[in-house]
C-alpha cells in the first residue's frame, strides 16, 4: 500500500526531509495532534458542555470524580494519537523530557535535542491555537456566564484548558508542584522506556502506543489533581505561549493569581526534565541491567516466571 503513494512533493525536494528536518516536522505533527486533542477535551469539558446545555449549567464543571475520567481518557487518546502520527519518523518523542531521558540514556544524538524541542513547542503552540479557533466562542461565553476573580476577563478555569497551575492546598508553594511534576514524569518515562524494552514483555504488533496512552491515564487519575499532570515541558510551554498573547496576561506569564500562586510557569518545564531523567535511571539501574546481565548469562526466563521450574512443577 505505501509504496503505491506517490509524494505530494517532486523526490528533490523531498531528499532533505529524510533526515533531522523530517524528524523535527514529524515531533511538530505528533506534538500538534497531542495537543490538539488533549486541549480539545479539556475545552469540551469546561466550557463547551456546560455552555452547549449538556451539564447542569453553562459554568458548572467537575460535579463528580466520574467527570475527571473525560480529561484523562481523553489525554491518553491524545498521547496515542499523536506517537501513531509521528512515531516511524521521529520515534514520537512529543515530550522534551522523553527527549532529554533517550539522550541520557537511550544513545539519542544530543545534537537534536534542541531541534526536537522547538519543534514540540511550535507543534503545541499550533495546537493551542487551532482549540482556541475551534473553541473561542464556548470559552468566552464561559467566561462571560462566570462570576469571581478574572485577569482581563479571563478566567483560571479557562486557562485550565490551555495550561496548568497548582492545587490551592499547596498554599502558593513551589516544592509541592515541584515534586509531583518530578513524580508524574518519572513514572512516565519509566513507564515508555519499560513498554518498548525488547528484552523486556515488550508489547507487540504495533500496540505500544496505546499502552503508553493507558500510562498517561494511570497518571493522571493517579496523580492529575496536585498540579493538571503536565509531565510535558511543551504540553505546558507551548499553549501558556499561546494564551500569553490572547490575553490571560499573568496567569501564562509569570504564572501567577493573587493569593493563590506565583511564578508558577517554569515548575511544569524543569520538574519534568528532572523526572524524565530519573525515571529512564531508575528503570536501567532495576530492570535494565538485570536484562542485560541474564542476556550476556543465557538465562532468560520464560515471561512471567521469577526462577526456573522443573517438569515436576509444571505437573
């Protein structure tokens, strides 16, 4: 089948996609189709639902924890997705911190990983703004219909849609955002580096993205509460850009609301990069080098098995 599908472009131009341009568009529509289904369902349902009559009225969200498994189920999607869209090209990082971890340790040229980067913010920044035109009507009624505190009559339930901003049990702190962003990305990286291991019960027949997706839902049911479980510089980075400029002024930048929280945009950048490199550590220093040591030894076992059996265990 694809070797039937003629290029839109002549061979000529093409040749220079087939190496770190290729690659760096292919983050941009990976990270864009993340975005722009991960921020789609968030709009869904905080302003589109509740403003199209479906909720039980035009500014009430979240009535149930049951409500909480839209964005989750939805970024997860999201996250399948968008590996599907970019995964034979780039590998799908869509992540600075999965990025940042393979470069660590997974043999990823560090020549592209700024490239990658910039790529991935764009990509969001585009998915941002492609929810925003989608959606703007519905978010500005909600805006509208809401009453209490505003930043140039934007709301923070709003900026929600787009970014994330801490939990008001954290009292405005900055080690509790900070930990639970290291967490999140932790068990993110982990968890990738653990479902496309080879020498592990890596998943087959193409369906590691999805298992990837059901790992970004376990965190955010998990721990999505604290902080919107950004565990994505660019998932954040990238529509904070986007609202800066369409008027949530300091909620995106410096991140801020009075009484509340302060200077909170750099805590979903480096608290991910953190906990990217320690997951991709921890999973090499635990599991990957036992593969490798019962690899040089001949000693796999069969999966599911912890110690060898004999015959008469199996009777």
């Amino acid at each position: 089948m694809a070797v039937e599908i003629q290029p839109l472009l002549k061979p000529s131009r093409l040749r220079r996609r087939g190496g770190l341009l290729g690659e760096c568009i292919a983050e941009f529509m990976g990270t864009f189709v993340l975005i722009s289904f991960g921020c789609g369902v968030v709009a869904m349902a905080v302003a589109a639902l509740p403003g199209s009559g479906r909720a039980e009225g035009p500014t009430v969200i979240f009535l149930a924890a049951g409500d909480w498994l839209l964005i989750t189920f939805g970024w997860a999607m999201a996250v399948m997705m968008g590996i599907y869209v970019a995964g034979g090209v780039s590998g799908a990082h869509i992540n600075p911190a999965v990025t940042l971890a393979f470069a660590v340790r997974r043999k990823f040229p560090w020549v592209k990983v700024l490239p990658y980067w910039v790529a991935q913010v764009a990509g969001a920044l585009a998915g941002a703004a492609l929810v925003y035109w989608v959606y703007h009507d519905a978010i500005n009624a909600f805006d509208d219909a809401s009453k209490g505190p505003k930043t140039n009559g934007k709301t923070l339930a709003s900026f929600s849609i787009f970014a994330t901003f801490p939990a008001p049990y954290f009292h405005g702190g900055i080690w509790g955002p900070l930990i639970d962003q290291i967490v999140g990305t932790f068990f993110l990286v982990m968890l990738v580096v653990a479902i496309i291991d080879l020498r592990n019960t890596a998943v087959k027949a193409n369906l590691g993205p999805l298992m990837i997706g059901f790992a970004v839902a376990a965190i955010g049911m998990s721990y999505g509460a604290n902080a919107g479980y950004a565990i994505n510089p660019a998932r954040d980075f990238g529509p904070r850009l986007f609202t800066w400029t369409e008027g949530w002024e300091s909620l995106a930048f410096p991140g801020s609301l009075s009484g509340a929280f302060s200077g909170y945009w750099w805590i979903p950048i480096v608290g991910p990069l953190i906990g990217g490199v320690i997951g991709v550590l921890a999973y090499d220093l635990f599991i990957g080098d036992v593969l490798h040591v019962r690899a040089q030894l001949h000693e796999l076992p069969e999966p599911g098995r912890t110690r060898p059996t004999t015959d008469e265990e199996d009777l």
